[in-house]
C-alpha cells in the first residue's frame, strides 16, 4: 500500500495533477485524494486548481462536468467503466420528443446526467440545491425534472409544486427501505434519521433531515445527536466517521453500495497518470450549452 501511495504521489507531482474524490469513493481513495467533496464543489475546486490534469474519482458525469468547468485541463478517470445507471436513464431523443409534447415547459436536469442531456436542459440542480432552483422558477410555468423522480418527487413535495417527474432513479438508494428505518429506529430510539433525497418517498417521509451528502456530513458534525441512522451510499460513513469522531453511525443497509463507484483503485489511479488515459472529453459545442444550464444553475440564491 505504501508503494503504491508513493508512486501515485510521484506521477501527481510528475503531471502536475490534483486528485479529486467523490463522497463516495473507497476509504483508501478518499484518503489519498487532494479533495473530497460532492461532484459540484469537486468541479469548482477542479477549475480553481492551478494544476494541468485532473484526477477525478468519481463517475463518468462527474467528471465530464469537471471537464465542462475546466475546458484547458486534462481529465482522467481511473476506470472509464464507473458510469451513473441513473444517468443512463434519459437520452437526448427522449427528452427532445417529451419537449416537443410540452413546448413551454422548462426542463431541470440534476446534475447525474450526460454533458449531452444537460446541453438540451434549461437549468442544472445538485440534490443540495434542487428545491431552490425549482423555487426560482416562475410560478405557472410548466416544469419537466429528469433524471431522479425520487428527487424530483421531494421537491415537488417540499414545495407543493406540480412537475412532470422522468422515470429514472438510482439503484443503489432505492434498496434503502423503510422498514429497515423502522428496524433500526426501534433499536436505537434516540438516533436521528438522516437520508438523501435519492431515496423512495416513504423512506424519505420517515427521516428527520433530508440531505446532499454535504448536507448529511454537515448536519451530523453539527448535531448534538450522538448517534445517526444515515441512509445514503455506505462510501460516506468513511468521512462521517472521520469528521465526526465519538458519534455512532448506522447505514441503513450495506447493501446500498454503488458498483460504479468503487470501481476506482489505487492501482487504476496509477495506471491512468502513466498512461494519461481513460480522458474525459466533451465536444466544445456540447460543452458550450451544458455550461449555460450549469452556469444558471449556479446564479440561483442558494
Ligand atoms: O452530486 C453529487 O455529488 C451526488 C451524486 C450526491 C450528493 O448528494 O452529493
Ligand atoms: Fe449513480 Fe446512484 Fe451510483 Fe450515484 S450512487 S453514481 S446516482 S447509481
């Protein structure tokens, strides 16, 4: 292992690169990141960054993204296989045809999607700033929300707004059940319930704090609860644990674990600054229009 951390610290300063990791990503890859964080503050850091490649541990959108806000950086990504099943859920022919049947409707695209998508979308939204994007949009204007209907559905709910929500959802949050809240609730009465909006409804109707995985880090350092039942990918208890020592977290279910995610290594996040590839690359006229929708985005008050 500590070969293996010197060699990755050797390439990085040989390549001049910044290593970003996602909340979710293995403990060991996190640990050896320059940054962890959600996949908008990574790629915010990424265009920050004085650095000529970008490592980004994440999965294929988040670094597109990364690539969208930094167009003169090279991104890699350990394994080009680490895509988003949710993402993959919209294709630009479909969300064209649903425009076509709702001409005026503004379309708000979360940020797990395509370069591609996002280009035909008016508005990017994170899960820690969905309810204030849909909230900026003027009341009586028709709303198409994709990818996530489970995000899409909380907020439709938070803000008692209509929306015409798409069919796709993360695998990996929805085998978080509520039943399995109610188990461990029952067991430790005194934990609070903190869950992602990624998650079914009648899970998120049972948590006491609805969150991004910022959010949940946040809300459990700040709390004065000691102990948390947390229902989000298990990747996010290496940093729960880490930033708030002396509380006891229980993740709902091991088995929400994202594939994807942990398809990044140490020994993949060598090969990729040797070889200087898998590169992520988006087209400059896609990327041009992405960036509007993610520009908007982040002009929205938060
Ligand atoms: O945008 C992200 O990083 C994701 C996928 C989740 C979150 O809540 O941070
Ligand atoms: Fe996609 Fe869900 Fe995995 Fe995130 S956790 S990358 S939304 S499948």
């Amino acid at each position: 292992m500590q070969e293996i951390l010197d060699q990755l610290r050797r390439l990085k300063a040989q390549r001049n690169a910044v290593i970003l990791a996602h909340n979710y990503q293995r403990a060991e890859v996190q640990d050896a990141a320059d940054f962890v964080g959600d996949s908008l503050e990574l790629s915010r850091k990424a265009a920050q960054a004085k650095a000529d490649v970008i490592l980004f541990c994440g999965v294929h959108f988040m670094a597109e993204t990364a690539a969208i806000l930094s167009p003169e950086k090279i991104v890699l990504i350990p394994d080009e296989n680490a895509g988003c099943p949710m993402a993959n859920m919209v294709t630009v022919r479909e969300l064209r045809r649903r425009k076509q049947e709702h001409p005026d409707a503004v379309v708000v695209c979360y940020v797990n999607s395509s370069a591609a998508v996002k280009a035909e979308s008016d508005v990017c939204c994170t899960s820690a700033n969905a309810v204030n994007v849909v909230r900026s949009i003027p009341a009586g204007r028709e709303i198409i929300f994709i990818p996530d209907c489970s995000l899409g559905s909380y907020v439709s709910r938070t803000l008692d707004r209509p929306m015409i929500l798409w069919p796709g959802f993360c695998p990996t949050h929805h085998r978080i059940l509520a039943e399995e809240i109610k188990r461990l609730k029952a067991a430790h009465p005194a934990a609070l319930v903190v869950v992602h909006p990624e998650c079914t409804d009648d899970v998120v109707d049972l948590a006491d704090h609805v969150a991004s995985t910022t959010g949940i880090l946040n809300c459990c350092r700040e709390s004065d609860a000691r102990e948390f039942i947390v229902g989000t990918e298990i990747g996010l208890l290496h940093r729960l644990q880490k930033e708030s020592p002396g509380k006891t977290f229980h993740m709902l279910t091991a088995l929400a674990d994202c594939p994807n995610m942990k398809l990044n290594t140490l020994e993949k996040m060598v090969w990729a600054l040797e070889d200087m590839a898998p590169r992520v690359t988006v087209d400059p006229a896609i990327a041009a229009k992405a960036r509007l929708a993610i520009d908007k985005m982040l002009a929205v008050p938060r």
